[in-house]
C-alpha cells in the first residue's frame, strides 16, 4: 500500500457523556458498553511536553509537533495496577487528545520471545490498551505502556493519524507526538503484492460480528530494526508488540481476531539474504519454513515497500508477509508501518487491493487508486475508466492505494471475504488467547524415488501420539489434514520431476490452534527410462580420474523393471570398477563389479523398486584415459504383474479438471478383456473405484461417474486395460 499525505477535513462530534449513538463499530461499542455500566475511567498522567530546541532535527520533517517526556512514577502504577478502563490525555500541537482507553490482551497463551541464540527468558509485557478520542466515536486509538515509555496512536479523519513514539538517534531520550499528515518529508510506500489470480467476482454474505477463527501472528525483526532500538532485545520486543497492538485494534474494529504468539528478533546479521526486493518474502518463507503462528510477518528498514506471498495465503506457502520501517532522520514513521504491516496481513487472510478488478459481484473495482501503480503491476487495467474514474468516498480504506482513512477500515467487502477465508481456514483455531506450542522438528524426505518417499520427523514431546500431516502438489491446490499416528509416512503415487511439498503439525484440543511446525519441499527425480547415461566424462570423452560417483536408476512406474544394456565399455583394468547393485542403494545385493574392457550383458532389477543402483570408482591418474562406458536405461513390465507401460500416446482422456463431482473418462482398449478404473491419492490409496474387471470390447469409450464428496487436493486415475496402465493426474 502507498499511503500519501493526508489532508482532512471534518468536524469533531460531540456526545452526551451517557453514551454515544447505537451504531457503532467495536472498539467505541466497547468504550459504551463500559460506560453504560458506570465504569469512570481511571485518570493517567503519563507523558508531560518538554521544551523544543530550535535547532531540533525534526524540524525539517514534521511542520508541527511536540516534545514529551515519560512520567516513571505513573508508568509504574499503571503496569502494578493495570486499569481495565483509563482516559489518558495525549499532549499534541492542536491541544490535549483526552482518550478513553480499555486493556486488552494482545498475546497467544505461550507467548515467547526467541532470538537467533534461542529462547529469550524474562521478558516483562508491556499493559496494552485501545480505544477512542472521548468525544469522537468515529475514531480509533492503540496505545501501549512500559517502564520507560510510551507507543501508539490515534487515527480519526479530523487529525490524521497522531502518532506517539520515542525519537530515535540523539533526542531519544524524549518522546516525539505529531500527525503524519504534517511531515514535510516524501513518505509514500507501495505494495507489491499482486492481484492476480483473482478469484471470480462474487458478492459475499454480509460481514459477522466476529470471525469464529483467530489469526495468530509471529513477527521477526531484522538485525536493522534491533539496532534501530537500542541494541536490546526488551526494547525490540516492547516496539513490536505496540505495533501488533496498533495493528491487532484495526482488525478487531472490523471483527477479525488476531493475537502475537512469537516474536524473534535478530541480533546479528540474519542466516538468510535479503535485498529489498520483492523476492524477500520469497527468502524468508524459504528459511522460516517453520514457524510458531499462523502468518510470519518480516520485518526490516531495508525495505521500501510491503510484500505478501500471496492473496488468501493461510494454512498454505503463502502465510508470510514482509513490511518495511520508515525513519525519518530521528523520527519514527510508526503510522506508515502499523499500515503497512495491516495491509499485508490483510492480503495473507484474503483481500485483494480495493483497486483490483474482483470486486461488486461483476469483477469491477471498488476504486481505481492503483491505476498508476509504479511497480506495473497491472492487474486492474481490464476494469479500469480514466473517463469515469471511480474515487473513494471520503478516504481510502486500508487496502486501497489513495489517502488511507484507518479509521475507515478495511471497508465492507474486503472484510467480508477476509472474514470467510478465516473461518473456513482449516489450521486456525477458535481462541486468541490459548494455543499449543510447536514440539516437532528434524522434518526429512527419506527414500525418495521418481514416484515415492517417506516423510519422517522427530517429536519433542513423548506425550504426543498423533499428528496431521499435508501434502501439496505444485498446483499448491489445499488439500486436507490427514491424521496420522506415526513419525514415518510414506507417501505414493507421486509424479516425477514435479514439486511436492510437505506440512506436518501437531493436533491441538480444540479451541487452540493446530500449529504449522514444519514445511519441507522436494522433487522426485526424473525417470531416465528410454535415455543414454554415461561415465563422468560424458560421450565421447575419457572419464575422470580420482571421482567416486553413486547414481540410481527408477523405472517410469510401479511395477516396471530397470534394464541397463551397455553399448561400450572400457575401464583401467583392476584399477577401476562400476558395480551395479539390485536396488535403491548400496545395501541392496551386488549384482557385479566390473573392470576392464568385456562389455557386461544387459542387467535388469529384480527389486520390488525395480531400481538398479550403479556405483563407479576410480583411481588415478591413468596415463592412458580410458573411453570408459555408454549405457541404454530402459524400463520393461515385471513379467510377473503383467503390466506394461502406457504407449506414448495413451488413448486416455479425463475432464474436467480440477474435477467436480462429475468426472468423465475416455479411452481406447485394443482387445477384449477387463479394465478397473480407480481414482488414487497422493498416498496411493483408492479413494473410488469406478470400474473392476469389467469387460469391454476393443474400440472408443466414454464414462461418466459421479465421484460424491472428495477432499480438495490432487489425485490419479488410473486405467487398468489392455495389459497396461494408464493414468491421469487430476486435482479437486
């Protein structure tokens, strides 16, 4: 998002002090609801203004704003007592801001503080409260208390966003309050989340009260950042956990529930490389695969502008967002980060920009604010009027590019589909405030073939006796938890050469969250059926000497059996040797060790792999290179199944796809006999047989079969006829 200067105008409203008008949003229904019941807010005085130096560097930021100082004494009784309702009176250049505040608590249960030496022990939260200007029902304020100082910030159309934080630099022994729509200094950011794939336009149901679900989110400093306060960790830990406190009130204005479960600050320069660009959310989703919370938020003075990974990413690869810190000389940009950071998030949990054309139930926009988005991201072009321009009404929403008004919201729409995203993510749990702390590590791929693995892991804690485990395919298509009860699962079925990637959490009692703990990636390897392998020289050239090289060769498919048939063969005689193996690895029994120039006879596996193994080891060097050797992979049926492997071109057709509830199968059969039909898993389980040993007669078929209720994820049909078998690869 790219937040500008702004420029408002309004009127403050003035209330009876019985009570506010009945249509108010949470956090001033909040306010109402405690004054309803007679609560007088407790009277704080915790921040007194200081006299500005003329020659005070803000100066050449901020046209206006004041100086304060921390009241200890005062902060101390607020952090023994903390008060459930207060007013706090905010010193500003247009006059005292009276607030009406009430204590929140911002933390998952388990809430930890890590650095990159581990876990932080001792940490000492800060007191947390949000609220409103005590007579502006319209507006929204966070602030948050520690021994030493004070975070936050009130947004309301009349003042801009009034920001309280302490300066940075020389002056931050004082506090700094002002409007970011004074600062004299270019604070524009841009958003390069794209919008694209939109989804099609649809008008939701109208926005609940409150989401079922709750977003926890972990925050990861950069070492910039924990040199921007002070070197110290508490201090790092009391700056973001304000932020959170900012952000968190604007989600819980519009009924969406979010809580800090991690916060992990780096200390010296980061393990992972990041540039600020735009492939950094990349980078850190590559490192921080594993992560306590729902969404992992990055952040960095390095970067110029907010990234999510994708729109709607929860409970996949996409739950990770990056968002930058603007200083300006010693004055903190706080607003441009708690909106920016809000705005991502936004994007993680389901909202696209108000820009893009996915909007009204027509895939229109809901404004065009993005239509000169220096970034070029594009995406909203196909909607776009420059004759009938589409501007906000009043101010932009938080996930528009035009004067964000935050007390807007996110406006209706965009919380509507942020809202259904949430309650229908399948690893959030209910309760903001309870949560089951990650106890699984050491997640690895194991016995990897081009259509197998086993996925193992290591858990921490001997109490826990059952997991949920998820696969995905590289069409990242989500699909659902399987509940397993071992630290070992294979998995089958697989296609070589394409991406897996692999999610394994602990189940928690409900309402806590079920974790997210590990995520692994791999690629099964490619089949080599039909090819030429050769020795480390390649063709044509002598091998190289002193290189002990390991290869193994997998047929194209269960039941298929790997042949390798030797076209040249010349190695240094009793100096070097292949040796081939019958199996995945150099366990399996060695089927010959061969040396000199005698061309060996074709080999074949008899493993129920059908791998072949080939170990080549040589010495050196030789005086005299030898050509060394040239081989032909191919991949025949195991005699003893009867099945072959499918002709190039298969004769096997299935749509749609992604399937539906209806799925139809065409094929071709040569001869008359039997054919079964069955619709796999990525586990190579049945999930539907279609057809068993039916007979059909030789020529075209056409099949249609309705599949009922299937999980989302991907799947293969496979087609028994013929003496072959064929498949399909579908997803739901």
């Amino acid at each position: 998002m790219r937040p500008t200067i702004l420029l408002f105008t309004g009127l403050v409203c003035s209330l009876p002090a019985t009570g506010f008008a009945t249509d108010l949003r949470p956090i001033a229904a909040e306010v109402q609801r405690l004054r309803d019941t007679g609560a007088v807010p407790d009277a704080v005085h915790l921040l007194h203004t200081v006299p500005v130096p003329p020659d005070a560097p803000f100066r050449r930021v901020v046209a206006e704003a004041v100086l304060a100082d921390a009241e200890p004494e005062a902060l101390a009784a607020v952090l023994q007592e903390r008060p459930a309702f207060i007013r706090f009176d905010v010193p500003s250049a247009g006059g005292p801001l009276p607030l009406m505040l009430y204590r929140v608590d911002p933390f998952a249960e388990g809430f930890t503080v890590r650095t990159n030496a581990g876990v932080r022990q001792g940490y000492v939260p800060g007191a947390y409260y949000r609220g409103i200007v005590a007579d502006d029902p319209t507006s929204i304020a966070a602030f948050s208390f520690f021994a030493d100082q004070v975070i936050g910030m009130v947004s309301s159309s009349t003042l801009g966003n009034v920001v309280v934080q302490r300066m940075l630099g020389r002056s931050a022994a004082h506090h700094i309050v002002y409007s970011d729509r004074d600062l004299l200094v270019p604070h524009t950011l841009s958003c390069g989340t794209t919008d694209v794939p939109a989804p099609v336009g649809d008008h939701l149901r109208g926005g609940t009260e409150r989401t079922t679900n709750c977003v926890r989110l972990y925050y990861e400093l950069a070492y910039d950042t924990y040199q921007l306060n002070g070197s110290d960790v508490a201090q790092s830990t009391n700056w973001i956990t304000a932020a959170h406190n900012n952000v968190a009130t604007l989600f819980a204005n519009d009924g969406i529930q979010v809580s800090l479960s991690e916060v992990f600050v780096w200390t010296g320069p980061e393990a992972f490389m990041h540039q600020g660009d735009q492939f950094d959310v990349d980078r850190f989703a590559e490192y921080r695969s594993a992560f306590n919370g729902d969404i992992a938020n990055f952040i960095s003075s390095q970067f110029g502008s907010g990234f999510a990974r994708g729109v709607g990413g929860l409970c996949a690869a996409g739950a990770y967002e990056t968002s930058p810190v603007l200083v300006f000389e010693e004055v903190p940009g706080y607003s441009a980060m708690v909106t920016t950071i809000t705005h991502e998030i936004g994007h993680v949990c389901g909202s696209h920009h108000t820009h893009a054309c996915v909007w009204n139930g027509n895939n229109t926009q809901i404004d065009d604010c993005g239509h000169s988005d220096p970034f070029g991201y594009l995406e909203n072009i196909a909607c776009y009027d420059s004759q009938n321009p589409i501007l906000p009404i009043g101010h932009g929403t938080i996930m528009s590019y035009c004067g964000i008004d935050l007390t807007l919201g996110f406006g209706p729409q965009p919380t509507e589909r942020m809202q259904q995203r949430i309650d229908a993510a399948p690893c959030l749990g209910s309760d903001c405030v309870h949560s089951c702390s990650p106890s699984i590590d050491s997640l690895r791929i194991t016995d990897l073939t081009p259509y197998s693995a086993v996925v193992a892991f290591h858990e921490n804690d001997p109490s826990i006796t059952q997991w949920e485990i998820q696969v995905l395919d590289d069409s990242q298509v989500m699909i659902d938890w399987t509940t397993i009860t071992s630290t070992t699962y294979p998995l089958s079925g697989l296609w070589a050469g394409h991406i897996y990637q692999v999610r394994v959490r602990s189940t928690c009692p409900a309402p806590w969250s079920n974790n997210v703990v590990y995520v692994r990636e791999f690629t099964p390897p490619a089949t080599t059926c039909g090819n030429e392998v050769y020795d480390s020289g390649g063709p044509g050239d002598p091998y190289i000497s002193y290189v002990n090289t390991l290869e193994t060769y997998y047929p194209d498919l269960t039941g298929n059996k790997v042949t390798l048939t030797f076209q040249a063969f010349s190695v240094e005689p009793g100096g070097d040797f292949l040796r081939v193996y019958d199996g995945a690895d150099t366990t399996a029994a060695l089927l010959g060790s061969f040396t000199g120039d005698a061309i060996p006879g074709p080999i074949t596996s008899t493993a129920a792999s059908g791998a072949l193994t080939l170990s080549f080891l040589t010495d050196g060097p030789e005086f005299n290179p030898f050509p060394g050797w040239e081989i032909t992979i191919s991949c025949a049926p195991d005699v003893t199944t009867g099945i072959a492997t499918p002709d190039t071109d298969d004769g096997l057709r299935c749509s749609p796809n992604p399937m539906d509830d209806q799925l139809t199968v065409e094929y071709a059969t040569r001869t008359a006999g039997p054919v079964t039909l069955e619709l796999l898993d990525l586990q190579g389980r049945t999930v539907r047989t279609l057809v068993v040993q039916a007979a059909r007669m030789p020529g075209l078929h056409r099949e249609r079969f309705t599949l009922g209720p299937i999980a989302r994820g991907a799947y293969t049909l496979r087609l028994i006829a013929d003496g072959t078998l064929r498949s399909c690869r579908l997803v739901r």
